[in-house]
C-alpha cells in the first residue's frame, strides 16, 4: 500500500518504463513476423 | 581522399583557424582542470538559488534542440520520402551526432559527480524523474545517432561488410530516432513543469513540452541551412549536387522553416489565450516576451515565406540564424532569465566569463571534429563504391 | 530470419510475466493521505523574537560551524538569507519594528513536504519521505545534477559548490536520528519564545486552528503548510499576510510530483504508438515508390509501343509511295513506248 503519491508513481511509473521498452523490442519481431512473405519474394 | 587546405599548406600545423582553435581548446581545458579540481564554485557563477547556469541553458537545452536536425532530415528523407534531401542527410546526422556529444560533454563539466552519470541505469532510478526519461533518451539517442554516421566511416575505411550491415539498419534506426527525439526534446520542457512559481507566466505552460519539441525542428532544419551555408564554400570542392540543386534543397527547407514557425507561433498564442494571459503583456516581461516572440519567431517566418517565394537564398540563410537565436533565446529565458523572476536582483545569475569560455570550446570542437570528419570522408558527397543510403 | 509463430508468442508470454503487481491495492481515483501518525512542525511567527536560538542549536546538533553573528547583532538582518551548505536553517525579518508593531520574523528550512518535489525530480532516487515524517537524502546514489535545488520552491536546499570530489545537497533534515531516539529536533528544544513546537502533523494542525480560533485579531486565519503544494510537515501561523513573508500564497493543493510529472503519461504513449504509426508512414512512402515506378514502366513501355507503330505506319506509307511512284514510272514509260510506235511505226 502506498502511503504518498510519490511512492506510488515510483512504482507505476518503474514498471511503465519496462513495458514499453518491451514493447518496442517485441515490436521489430512483430513486424517481421507480419511482412515475413514480403521478404521471400 | 586528399586533405585540401585552405592555404594549400603553407603554414602546416599552425594554419589560422588552428591556431585560433587551439587557443580556444587550450583556454577551455585549463578552465576545466580548475573546475575539476577545486570544485563548480571557481569557475561558475552558479549557486544555491540558481543551480542552474548557462551549461545548461546552452550546453543541454539550447544544444539538444539545435542537434535536431538530425532526426528531421532522416525521417523526411527515409520515412517520409523526400528523397530531394538525401544529400543533405549525412551533414545532418553528423551535426546531429556532434551536437548530443556536446550535450553529453557540458553535462559532465556540470554535474557535481560526473563519474556517476550512468548511475540511474546501473545503480539507482527515479523513473519519476523527467530527468531520467532524458537521460534514457540522449543515452539511447546518442548511439543511434553514433551508428547512423558510421557509413560514411565504414566507406571511408573501404569495411564493405559493415557498411552494408549498418546500411540495413537505417530505417529502424531513423524509426527509433524519431521516438526518441519526440519524447526528450518535449521532456526537456517538461522538467519546468514542477517550477510553477519560479517560471515567469509568460513562460511556464503546461504545454511547454510541445512548444519545447515544435522550436527544436525549427530549430533544426535552421542547422541545416546554417550548416549548409557555412559548409558550402569550405567544401565546395567536394560537392557532387549542382549550385542549383543546392539552392532546390534550402529553399525547401525555408518552406518548411516557415510552415514549423507559424506553428509554433499559433501553438505559443493558443497557450497566451488558455492561461488568459493577455494583460500580462503589456508588462515588461511581456515587452521581453514579445522580443522573442515577434523577432525571433515572427520575423525569421516572414523571411523564410518571402524566401521561399522569391527565391532569395540570403534571406533564407537570415531567417535560419534568427530561428538558431530565437530558440537559444528561449531556452535561456527559461533556464535563467525568466526563470527566478522574482528573486531579488543581487541574487540573480548571469554567466561567468569562464562558463561563456567553456561552452565556446565545446563548440569550437564539435566544429573541429565536423571538419575533420567533413574533409575526409564521404559526408558531403557520396563514395563512389557505394550506392546512396537506401 | 523466419520467426516461427510459436516462437513468437512464446517470447510475449515471458515478458508478460515478468510483470506482475504484488499491490493490487490501487484504485482508480487515488488519493494520498501520507503516513498516519507522522510528525511535524508548527512555527508560529507571531511569537518569534529573532533570536537565533534555533540557528545555533541546529548548527550544534548538526555538528556544524556556529553561526558568526552573535543573538544581539541585528544587522544580520539587513538582508533576506537563505540556507547554506552549514546553515541548515537561517531567521529573517521581513518587517521591522514599527511603533507599537513588533518586527515580523520567520524561520527557513526544508519543509519536508507532504509529497516532495525534490524527491519526484530526482533521476536517482537520493530522497525518501518516511514514515515518521522527515524526508532522507543519500549521498551514495547522488550524481550532483541539482534538478532537486532547482525544483524546490521553497529554496530550501544547499549544493556544495566548493567541493570537487563529495560535493553534496545540504538542508534540514528534521533531525531524524533525534526523532527516532524519541527526541525533539534541536530548533524545538532551543527556542526560548515557544515559536516552534514539536508533535503530530495532525495534532499540530489543531493546535493552530485552535489559536486562530481564540485570538482571531492576531493571526491571518490561515494555517501555512496544510495543502500548499500537497501540504508540508513543517505549518506556519502568522499575523501578516504570508506573501509579505516569502512564501507563495494562494497556490494549488496539487502537489508538485503530480503536476511535474503528468506529462510524463505523454511517453509511453509516443511509444507505443509511434511504431505502427511510422511503419504506415514508410508503408506508405514505399506504396507510392513503387506505383511511381510501375507508372514509369507503363509509360516507357508505351512509348516504345507508340514508337514502333509509328514506325509500321511510317514504313508502310513509304512502301505505299514507292509503289504508287513505280506505277507512275511504268506508266510513263508505257506512254512514251506508244507515243515512239506512233512516230516511226508502220507506213
């Protein structure tokens, strides 16, 4: 439980950062995924 | 690729900008070595109601906003098409590259622990920090920028196998320059967002961050042309693209310098009108205010509309210079001019003409390195062994 | 590189986990009381005399150089001070004497906020607000970038310029380990005019609500420090307007942390949406490359088409003409044969 706003946006905003950074990698994998046939050609 | 120079090596070593440069570097290392040693108070105006001076006015915020041009170019030209700028890209990239290394560079004269710098990667964060997003980015920005110059560098060293592997990196890498470029120019403004009663009205907006990251591509595309102007008679004998090719790309680049401006102006005035702010101009601040706003925003807008109409390149380069001291301008009025308003005068902060000296050098050396780089290697032309970027 | 698809949604459900909350306490609305039970400050400025006493003892517990100007020295108070890296805490006067009116005096040190701003700015962490109150600073993690003496609006902090090698930031710190031992801070104790007094956040609020409810003509009805910002530890009565006293009146209850880091929601959203944005952008860019090309190849292919009818046509014209010219030569030839026979033929 978090007693200050401060406490609290630490946590939220520590996690935030490491799930977009996820994202962003996860991304390329995505999109390659996605247009894989696009590369055979 | 031969070294030409300008006195066609008469002097050697001792040419006339070397020796004006040198003078500067020298006089700038000293000044750091005293900084170094006896600690921030001998060499800076700085204290504890203005912690903040002028190598962060200028070495970070002022530099990371002209540095902009970098990302401008590369997702103009390889995101978005624009293929007519492809040759002004490296030029950019590579101010682009030298200008983070100056941020990074003013940082550690400034901080009070420059050897902790990647301290909140490695030890301790405060991801509540807009300091830290900003660190993160400039961090993370810093090698994209770094790798998207190593081309010219791999070309230049004849390491075929490199220079197609980063090629293949191009598009993600401008992708990621542009999201991270978005994120800390507008964060960057961001970190005045906790000073409501230290920043001037005028200035202090909760939309500073999107006034922050409009001036940075003004700001940038200015860089171009500036840089443009001054290369191009210094290089003149390496360029490829013809007199007219070059006007071509400057007054597109005006087009879009005015189009950035009238922007930024409409987005400053729509801050004026929701924070009914109005009254507050017609005091002297306002008076301040308007100086920067009107001169430095309005008239290089104005100029950059005829040049682009008219087609008159020295119009074009004028309104880029005013656009590069408009933005310095504003950063510096919200980093201490129009910031601690209301201290009183004897507690105000005006630069030392140490830090005034320090800042010069980092210039002067991101300005060295360029010319280094620019004689060298493939940066204002393209090798011919290798096709164009993408 | 072919990712297979398993593969790929297998890379996914690991990230996933890993990010798991422990507290699932947060709602959606949230609103922060602060620690229960945490202590505080009140200073009631109608009742500070100027001496100093509290200067001397905070340098003292602080094992910190003594103040040079001794209690009687009023010229120490011709101008406004602010705390240094060895004066944590420094009394100015804001009003002098005026007839009957006494001089106005008021004691400046951190405030140890409610929600500390020096605290959110800090890109390492240093700052820690506790349980019984007093906000910590960690000189270990500290990289010296003063973002947290450039936030505080109360000018509370102190950077040690002069020093190269362990330059640190210096304020008040609420005598903490005093706190935990069970004792007053060191400005409490010593003040002779019961300026300053020690408890409870919560009882001291009532404390001052209480005088202002007995002596109304004394105080401005207002107590310093309940919400200013998020609220501060350290309250403050007095008799004159407190922007007469350098503090900011009439600011907003938000504190600073939630303004000075809302826009920070703005990041992941650039994230996470600039990637599919900017891949449609270069799709798009690619999309009009290509059909630009095809046109091309279209246009080139036609023209030759173009050109080489015009050639059939061109040949077949001539082919017309050499013909039609041949039969006209034949034919003048057949004339002129007849017309020869005519002349010379048989008599």
């Amino acid at each position: 439980m978090y007693h200050t706003l401060f406490d609290y946006l630490t946590h939220t905003e520590g996690a935030t950062y490491i799930l977009i950074g996820v994202f962003l990698i996860s991304f390329i994998g995505f999109w390659r995924f996605l247009t894989e046939r696009e590369r055979e050609e | 690729m031969s070294v030409a120079t300008a006195d066609g090596g008469r002097n050697g070593i001792f040419t006339p900008f070397n020796l004006v440069t040198g003078v500067i570097l020298l006089g700038g290392a000293i000044i750091l070595t005293i900084r170094f040693t006896t600690g921030l108070a001998s060499t800076t105006n700085l204290s504890n109601t203005n912690p903040w001076g002028l190598w962060i006015g200028f070495d970070v915020m002022a530099g990371v906003a002209l540095a902009a041009g970098g990302f401008v170019i590369s997702s103009a030209v390889f995101l978005f098409g624009m293929k007519e700028y492809q040759s002004v890209v490296r030029p950019a990239l590579l101010t682009g590259f030298l200008g983070y290394a100056l941020v990074v560079l003013g940082l550690l004269a400034d901080l009070g622990r420059p050897w902790r710098l990647p301290f909140p990667f490695i030890k301790q964060a405060g991801p509540t920090s807009p300091l830290f997003e900003v660190s993160l980015c400039v961090a993370l920005y810093l090698t994209v920028l770094f790798i998207e110059t190593t081309p010219a560098v791999f070309e230049w060293l004849g390491l075929k196998w490199w220079r197609q592997l980063v090629g293949k990196l191009t598009i993600v890498l401008t992708m990621f320059g542009l999201i991270l470029s978005t994120m800390h120019q507008s964060t960057l403004g961001a970190m005045y967002m906790v000073t409501p009663t230290k920043l001037h009205p005028l200035w202090y907006s909760s939309q500073i961050p999107v006034q922050f990251f409009i001036s940075a591509i003004a700001a940038g595309i200015s860089m171009i042309i500036v840089e443009g102007w001054v290369s191009h008679s210094a290089f003149h004998h390496q360029a490829q693209i013809s007199d007219e090719e070059f006007r071509n790309i400057n007054f597109g680049l005006a087009k879009g310098g005015a189009v950035v401006l009238v922007t930024y102006l409409a987005v400053k005035v729509v801050a004026l009108s929701l924070e009914n702010e109005w009254r507050l101009l017609a005091t002297s601040w306002g008076a301040w205010y308007l100086v920067e706003l009107i001169g430095f925003v309005v008239a290089p807008c104005i100029l950059f509309v005829v040049a682009y109409r008219e087609r008159r390149l020295g119009l074009a380069r004028l309104a880029a210079a005013m656009t590069v001291l408009g933005v310095v301008l504003n950063r510096f009025n919200v980093t201490f001019i129009a910031f601690n308003w209301q201290v009183p005068q004897e507690m105000r902060y005006a630069p030392a003409w140490t830090e005034v000296w320090v800042t010069v050098s980092l210039i002067t050396f991101a300005v060295v390195v360029f010319r280094w780089v620019a004689t060298r290697m493939p940066i204002m032309y393209d090798h011919p062994d290798y096709p164009a970027l993408h | 590189m072919s990712m297979s698809r398993r593969g790929f949604v297998g890379a996914l459900a690991v990230g996933a986990g890993a990010f798991s909350s422990d507290t699932a306490d947060a709602g959606t609305i949230e609103h922060f009381e602060g620690y229960p039970d945490r202590y505080g400050l009140l200073h009631d400025t109608t009742l500070c005399v100027g001496c100093r006493s509290c200067e001397v003892a905070c340098a003292k517990v602080n094992a910190l150089p003594k103040p040079k100007q001794k209690a009687g020295d009023l010229d120490i108070f011709e101008s406004v001070r602010r705390t240094t890296t060895t004066a944590y805490t420094v009394v100015n006067r804001y009003q002098e004497a005026d007839g009957e009116t006494p001089p106005v005096y008021r004691k400046l040190q951190c405030m140890h906020c409610n929600e500390p701003c020096c605290a959110a700015v800090c890109l390492v962490h240093a700052f820690t607000k506790t349980p019984e109150g007093p906000i910590l600073y960690d000189p270990e993690v500290c990289i010296g970038c003063r973002y947290c003496i450039m936030a505080c609006p109360y000018y509370a902090l102190a950077y040690d310029y002069d020093n190269p090698i362990d330059p640190q930031v210096l304020r008040c710190t609420m005598c903490y380990s005093r706190i935990r031992d069970g004792l007053n801070p060191g400005c409490a104790d010593a003040c002779p005019a019961g300026a300053i007094t020690f408890g409870r956040r919560d009882d001291l609020l009532k404390v001052a609500r209480d005088r202002i409810r007995k002596f109304p003509d004394r105080y401005i009805n207002h107590v310093f420090g309940e919400y200013e910002f998020g609220g501060t530890s350290w309250l403050m009565l007095a008799g004159v307007p407190f922007r007469e006293l350098d503090l900011h009146d009439g600011v907003t209850h938000e504190s600073l942390p939630a303004i000075g880091t809302s826009y920070l929601s703005v990041v992941p959203l650039i994230v996470t949406i600039y990637p599919g944005l900017l891949a449609a952008f270069y799709a798009f860019t690619k999309r009009k490359d290509t059909l630009a090309k095809r046109e091309l190849e279209a246009a080139l292919a036609q023209a030759r088409e173009d050109a080489q009818e015009e050639m059939k046509v061109g040949l077949s014209k001539a082919a017309e003409k050499a013909k039609k010219d041949k039969e006209r030569a034949v034919e003048t030839a057949v004339k002129k044969a007849l017309a020869e026979q005519g002349e010379g033929g048989p008599s």
